[in-house]
C-alpha cells in the first residue's frame, strides 16, 4: 500500500503526541521519584533490567519488522506471529524464574530474586502487545498507540508515585513499569480491531524468518552490547554510578526518543511502500536525515550547555555527578536521526542481510572500544560510547553509498548547517547561565531555552536553511485547514 505525502504527515504528528505526551509524564515522574528515591535504587532496577532488555528482543523474535515489511501480510501472517511471540513469552519468563538465583548471586544481591521473578512479567505482557504493534505501524494508524500510551504513563505514574510516598523504595519503580506494561497492552487490545484468528502456518512463519532471523540477530546484538555496558558497570562499580550513567542519558533520551521514535515508525512502512523505486526511497532518506537534525540538534545542544542548571533544578544537587554524562549522550543522541534513517532504508529495501552484517561489524568495534576503557572507569567508558557512536554513523551510512547513491560525506554536508547553529545557539544559552542572575533557577533555565530556540530559528532564516521551509511548508496547509 503506498501512503500519501499527508497520511505521512498526519501519522508522524500522532506519533509525536503519543511519544511527546508519555516522555512529559515520564519527566514529571522522573522529577517526583528522584527527590522520595535514592540513586541505588535506580541503580538496582537497573541491574535486572541488563538481562530482561535482551530477552524483549528474542519476545518479537523479528517478525514485527518482517510483518511491516512484508507487502502482502495478511491475517494468515499475523495470527502466526501472535502465537509464537505467546509461546517464546512464557518460555522466556520460565527461564528468568530459573534464573533469578544465579542474577542475584552474580551481582552478590540476595534480595533481587523476587525483584527478578516480579519484574520478568513484563516478558508475558509484552508478548500478547508486539503483533499488535506491528499492525498499527503496517497500516499507519498511529492514533491508538497515543491512546494507549498516554493512558498507561497516566495510570503508571500514579502507582509509581504513590508507592514511592509510601515508602516501598526500588518496587515503586517495578510497580510503575509492570503497571505501564499491562496497561497499555489492554488500551491497544481495546482500541485496534484485529484479533488472531484460530490458524498458524509455518510455512509463513519460516517466510517471515527468512527476513526476521537477521533482524533478530540484528537486535541481539544491539541490545546486547548496550546493556553489556550496563552490566560491566554494575559489576565493577556500584549501583549508584551506574545510577548517574543511566541519569546521564535519561534527559536527551527523553527529548530524542520523541523524534527519533516517531521518525522511526513512520519511515520503514513508508519506505517499504516505495521499495521498487530506489530514487524515492534515497529522497525520503535525505529528507528525515536533514529534517530530524534539523529538530534534534538545537535541542540537544542547549540541553547539553544548560545541563547544570537543569540537573540541579529537576533532580536536585544530590544527582550533579550525572552532568558530564548527560553532556556526552546529548553529542551522540544528536546523530541518532542519521543512524535511523540510513538503516530503514537498508530494511525497506528488503537488505537485512545487510543490516546484520553491519551490527557485527558495529560491535566488533564498539567491544574493542569497551574492553580497552572499562578499566579506566566510568567516564572513559562514556567517552567511549561517544567514539563509537561515531564510528557507527560511517558504517550505517557506507551500504547506502552504492545503494543509494548517498553516501556519509553527502549526509554529512546535509548535517553540518544545522549543527554549527545548534552550537551557536547552545553557547548563546550557556552565557545566559553564566550571568548569576538574581531570579529564581527555573526562570533562568527557561530564559536560557528560549534565547536558545530564537538564535536558532533566526541563524536558520538568516542562511536559509531548507529544512525551516519544509517543516513551514509541511504544517501550513494543516493549520489553513484547522483553521478553515
């Protein structure tokens, strides 16, 4: 099915609100629950979720992304999906019930076993959701992922909070995941109208692998490799510096994951619509690449330069050794755009075989880089993470040189405008920070966004930056119409 430039358009924008509208509460929530929780319990979470976050990954198994870029999926495909991801679910937590003992004993934790038990049943919930969530991006009818989001962030955030008040510390944070989790799952069963029917081929599912097993590969890897990190960090340092590391990259995260999030489910079912005709395909890659750095950088950038401020006012001085962290991931989730966009291309043009190619290739460099920094601690590891995301960016872009005859020097000179203002605009809101002024911290962080946006949006206008007038171009007729 091919989708026009509006439905485009209109499902990125409910994309947005859904992604927008939970990272607000999540904000408000990480505020409120930094103040009544201790950085050790953050940390905690934190360790357990090392080794549930790669088993989410064997949950979808790739046929979620097989199911969106398969162009004749029908109820056949989708109702087998369903019952596997059931299976591999239950299977899945009955080994992290086996394995609690062996977690705790790892970490020299006793206490995590029933924390490790408890927290595994996101694996069940999120086993009946990803067929679901895959058919709302195959059909791009992002509205009821806004609903069941916003619905589950609300209600999550209430459990959270209200525990945390009450005094039950790292199981406020469990509760509030697991109530997100099941919540969410039943607003999305409630509002998308497909249900599995009673039939499973496998000659379907062996079709759907033949693509999803290297988008699974593709995934272990990734997530493997992040939450190895995590890992090494918890084992040779203590939960609360691995506390200030994931703080360090929870702010840009929440901006980024809005944008980036949105972008991301919106290109592969568009791309793959246009996967026979390679110049569209190259012309919508461009496009999100300029567009997403376009938002993404100033962001970032005034993020990264008011983050002392931010920092103290949200989460108050006790979380100030998460700064020179939030800084690096600010730099390395700025390109995060670049990384999405040159590998949905390669996914919509039905090339998984290379995207797995390029994963081994990203983490045989991103684990030399690991193993050599870990030693030097925490924040040598950091900057590591920032070398490597680097090189990541030549080696996603590389296939697309030959592909589609857009290569990473290109991408880089689309990238360049929008970063140099973004810089401009950071220091701009820096020397707003450094002026001591004599009005209360939350009005000068907001002095400090808003003197950031204007030097933005104005160097834009001034050197014409193209992607000002898309985005102008693309939001008028909506607004003409609203308002007509």
């Amino acid at each position: 099915m091919a989708f026009t430039r509006r439905d485009v358009f209109i499902n990125f924008i409910w994309k947005l609100a859904e992604r927008s509208g939970s990272q607000v509460i999540s904000f408000v929530v990480t505020i409120i629950l930094a103040r009544l929780l201790m950085p050790s319990d953050y940390g905690t979470v934190a360790l357990v979720m090392v080794f549930l976050t790669i088993l989410q990954v064997f949950a979808d198994s790739g046929f979620g992304v097989a199911l969106i870029q398969k162009k004749d999926a029908d109820d056949v495909d989708f109702s087998s999906v369903f019952y596997i991801n059931v299976a591999i679910g239950c299977l899945l937590y009955a080994i992290m019930w086996g394995m609690a003992p062996l977690i705790a004993s790892f970490y020299q934790m006793p206490d995590l076993v029933a924390l490790v038990r408890v927290m595994s049943l996101v694996l069940l919930i999120n086993s009946l959701r990803n067929v679901q969530q895959a058919y709302v991006s195959k059909h791009m009818i992002f509205k009821r992922f806004f609903y069941a989001t916003l619905g589950a962030s609300i209600v999550s955030a209430v459990v959270g909070i209200s525990m945390a008040y009450l005094g039950f510390g790292v199981w406020a944070l469990v509760a509030q995941q697991l109530t997100n989790n099941a919540i969410g799952t039943a607003i999305l069963w409630f509002t998308v109208k497909w249900r599995p029917k009673l039939i499973c081929s496998l000659e379907r599912l062996k079709g759907l692998f033949s693509f999803g097993w290297k988008m699974l590969s593709s995934a272990l890897l990734d997530t493997g490799y992040q939450q190895l990190w995590q890992l090494i960090i918890g084992k040779l340092y203590s939960p609360a510096d691995l506390a200030f590391f994931n703080q360090g990259q929870k702010f840009p995260n929440l901006i980024v994951t809005n944008i980036n999030a949105s972008i991301d489910s919106i290109l592969l079912p568009t791309m793959a619509s246009e996967q026979d005709h390679r110049e569209r395909v190259r012309d919508m890659t461009r496009r999100a690449i300029k567009t997403s750095i376009f938002i993404m950088a100033p962001m970032m950038m005034v993020l990264a330069f008011s983050s002392t401020n931010v920092v103290t006012l949200v989460l108050t001085e006790k979380w100030l050794p998460c700064v020179p962290f939030l800084c690096i991931f600010c730099i390395n989730y700025m390109f995060w755009p670049v990384h999405t966009a040159n590998l949905n291309a390669i996914n919509a043009l039905g090339r998984s075989d290379i995207f797995l190619k390029l994963e081994i290739i990203k983490k045989v460099v991103g684990l030399s880089v690991l193993f050599f920094t870990m030693q030097y601690g925490v924040m040598t590891m950091a900057y590591g993470m920032l070398l490597t995301g680097v090189l990541s960016q030549i080696i996603n872009s590389w296939p697309n040189r030959k592909l589609l005859g857009y290569g990473y020097l290109h991408q880089l000179r689309d990238l360049l405008p929008s970063i140099v203002l973004a810089v401009v605009s950071g220091v701009a809101a820096y020397g707003i920070g450094m002026m001591q002024l004599p009005i209360h911290l939350a009005l000068v962080i907001t002095l400090q966004v808003i003197v950031g946006a204007v030097t933005y949006l104005a160097l834009s206008y001034l050197f014409r930056i193209d992607s000002l007038l898309y985005l102008f171009q693309a939001i008028k007729p909506i607004v003409v119409r609203k308002l007509g």
